[in-house]
C-alpha cells in the first residue's frame, strides 16, 4: 500500500480533489454564478489532464476515478439545464399510454386527459418554450424516457437516478467499444479516457441528463462492427443511433467510397429499414407536421453560442437593416443546404476508402455544421469530441473547455451573450482548427486528401 502510494500520490490527490469540485458542482453552484462555474470547470479540465498524463496506461485507475467523478452527480437535480423535466414528461406520458408526439405539454394541462403524481412538478420545471411545443426527442430517446420513469416508479428524483444511471452506462460502453476501435485503428487505446473523463463528458451527461453519449455509444459500436468488417450487424446498431439523436443520419453519404456504390445501397436501405421500425410505434397522421415543425425550430427559430451567424447579424443589421427574427430563419433555410453540400464534398473529394478517413470526414463535417450553426449548446460539443478521439484533430478538446464561455449567458436574467467572450472561444476554437489543417501540410490539402 505504502509503495503504491508512493508512485500514485499526485494522481491520488488530484482525483479527490476533482471529486471535491464535483460535489460543489453538483450540490452548491448556481448556473447564474458564472464566475464559480468557470473556476471549478478550469480546475477539473486542468487535473484531470494532469491525471491522464501521469496514469495513461492504468486502466483499472482511469475507470475507477472516472466511475467515481460521475458518482457525485447520483441525486442531484441537474443544474445547468432544465430539460429533464421534459425527459420525465415524456417518459410519464408513454408509461400512461400516451404519444409524447401528439400533445404539447399545455394541451395536456388545459383538456387534463392524464393525470400522474409529478404532472404539477414537471410542468412548472421545464421551459416555456418546452411546454408549447411537442416533443422533438426521436423514438428511442423516448423508450429511455420511458424506462426511466418505470424504474423512478413516478418521482421525479427517481427518473432522474434512473436516467442518470443509463447515461453512465453509455459513456462505459463508448469506453469499451472506442478502447477496440483505437486499437483497431492502431492508435492508443488510452485516447479514449481524454473522452471518459473529460469534465464536460461528466457535466453535460451525467450532470445535466443530455443523451448525447447514449447516441455516441451505439454510433461506436455500429463503426467497431464495421471496422472488423460486420457491417451487416452494424445496420441495427447504427439505425438505434439515429433514432436516440438524428445527428448519426447526416453521415450516411461519407460512406459511399469506403463500402463501394452497392454495398452501400444495401447498407442504406437496411438503416432507412431499421429506422423506420423503431419509429413505426410512435406514427400517427399528423406525427410528421407535428416532429418536423418542432425539429425545424432549431434551425430557423433560436440562436446560442454562434460563431459565424453572429457576424452574418452583425453586418446584416447595421449595413442592411435586416430583422433579426427573419435574419435567422433564412439563415436556418440556407445553412441546411449549405451543410449538405459539404458533406456530399466530403463524401466525393476525399479519399475515404479507410475507415479512419471516414471517420475524419464525419469529424469535419460536423464542424463545419456546428461552425455554421445558429445555436451550439455545450453538450454538442460531445459528439465532435467523441468522434475526434478516433482522429487526429484535437481541436474539439480545446473546444470542450472554451465552450464554458458560453454559459455566462445564463448569468443574466434576460439570457444576453457576452460577444468578447465568445470571440475568445471561437478564435481559440477556429484557430487551433486552422492551426491543424495546415500543420498537416496544406500544399497537399490534407483535409481533403487523406
């Protein structure tokens, strides 16, 4: 024991203290103190990077500390987010035999259809805008809301432990299956702990309930099956993906070179396949107005943490007069289009007949979404972390520290963003990207060719 405190003592200490600045994250901070947020996130980025560096080939420390850090969030109601009161909501409704789909939150509360213990609760804890619109969580998101609410047996921290434990499993087997990817890959398998214990991977899922990182684990299961060439298993796996989060689905072109035109016709037609019978429960006629109108939303309707849009708005509104709220909603309409063509570029002009140059194209294609994007919300950033691990872009590292910056929003009771501050992540952010791209060697277009 005493010599192995001797060669782990830093590493040690750095781990309880990080549990600590949990603790005080999850049971004593308010979102609106910025200033305590940006302290406890800088300090657990800045230790556990320390702990990474000095116990990079011991798992078994790795896991435990990882499974401990996540451990401290077990009963405490998410502070950075109210959407779990949406996620019970949803999963209450099915547990009573109703589609989550086909009534907003105030439809349910005006005509009083249903009725369960925390409806009050739930209701009066979500966000106005939430309690308006129906529910834009894909089906199997839905189902985890669900079981949620079974196993919580109708109270809200209970749903919450419940949710809150699935999540944990998630960032396990992303864990798992990406330690066999990078092996597979010939890359180190301790890359995977700079995701596992990454503070915003621990913050945003386990702290705040988003299921990115379910998302993120069935997408790295469905890419091993395909990397040990089962790609037909993979099908199943890759079509629950997309139906816990759609992001998944805009990646289906980037494969056409590596499984050859054929193959990846078949490989289309069995997700597309798959999708459409996780989502075969939840039809109704209107079900498609209703999802697509809350979908499209969040193209055309909100703005948050932007980086590009701000300056297209600024240049818009000072030289044009141009309207904010129409501003954005054409700008939604272009930017999908805009995104679609990269992809499709990307798909064509790189050579992406490896699997890890697949997995770069994914990786700059959702960049370039997210760069464009009129709203990116920390827990974005995961999936651009969870891919790059796979890569060799560190840029969304950095920028799952910057995008910190952004929650100073919150500070303010009327949401206004601090533009300086926001500079500074994106020229951090943009910047390290660039710094990448041509550090690979721009005369032979790297980005494109590998």
């Amino acid at each position: 024991m005493q010599s192995y405190w001797r060669l782990h003592r830093y590493p040690i200490l750095f781990a309880v203290a990080c549990i600590l600045f949990y603790w005080s994250f999850a049971y004593n901070l308010v979102r609106t103190d910025f200033i305590k947020l940006f302290m406890l996130y800088g300090a657990l980025f800045y230790l556990t990077s320390k702990i990474i560096q000095f116990e990079k080939w011991n798992f078994k420390f790795l896991l435990v500390v990882g499974i401990l850090f996540r451990l401290m969030f077990l009963i405490a109601e998410p502070n950075l987010s109210q959407d779990f009161y949406r996620f019970i909501w949803d999963g209450e409704l099915i547990k009573n035999g109703f589609n989550p789909y086909l009534y907003t939150p105030d439809q349910i509360m005006e005509q009083g259809t249903v009725s369960f213990p925390s409806m009050k609760e739930l209701h009066e804890g979500m966000t106005d805008l939430n309690a308006r619109h129906y529910s834009n969580y894909p089906p199997i998101n839905q189902v985890l809301f669900a079981i949620a609410s079974i196993l919580g047996g109708g109270s809200v921290l209970g749903s919450t432990i419940a949710m809150r434990l699935i999540v944990i499993l998630a960032d396990l087997g992303v864990l798992y299956f990406g330690r066999k990817l990078l092996q597979h890959l010939n890359k180190a398998n301790h890359l995977a702990f700079w995701y596992f214990l990454n503070p915003l991977i621990i913050i945003e899922l386990t702290g705040n309930l988003h299921f990115e990182g379910v998302m993120l684990f069935f997408f790295v299961w469905a890419l091993y099956l395909i990397s040990k060439n089962k790609w037909l298993w993979s099908t199943p796996i890759y079509a629950i993906s997309i139906m816990v989060k759609l992001m998944p689905l805009m990646f289906l072109p980037l494969f056409v070179k590596y499984f050859g035109l054929k193959k990846s016709v078949v490989f289309y037609a069995l997700i597309l396949l798959g999708c459409g019978a996780l989502l075969f429960p939840f039809y109704s006629s209107v079900f498609i107005d209703n999802y697509s109108d809350t979908v499209g939303l969040w193209f055309t309707n909100f703005e948050f943490n932007t980086s590009i849009y701000n300056v297209v708005k600024k240049i818009a509104v000072t030289y044009y007069e141009a309207k904010p709220w129409e501003l954005i909603d054409s700008y939604g309409s272009v930017i999908q289009k805009v995104v679609i063509v990269i992809i499709l570029l990307l798909a064509f002009l790189r050579k992406n007949q490896k699997l890890e140059s697949v997995i770069t194209s994914m990786m700059l294609a959702l960049a370039c979404y997210y760069f464009l994007s009129s709203t990116v919300h920390p827990w974005y950033v995961v999936f651009l972390l969870g891919i790059a691990m796979f890569t060799d872009y560190r840029f969304p590292f950095v920028w799952s520290f910057a995008v910190v910056l952004s929650y100073y929003a919150y500070s303010n009771p009327d949401y206004k963003e601090n533009l300086w501050l926001l500079a500074i992540e994106y020229i951090l952010v943009i910047g390290f990207f660039i710094y990448e791209i041509i550090g690979s060697g721009p005369k032979k277009l790297y980005f494109l060719k590998k």
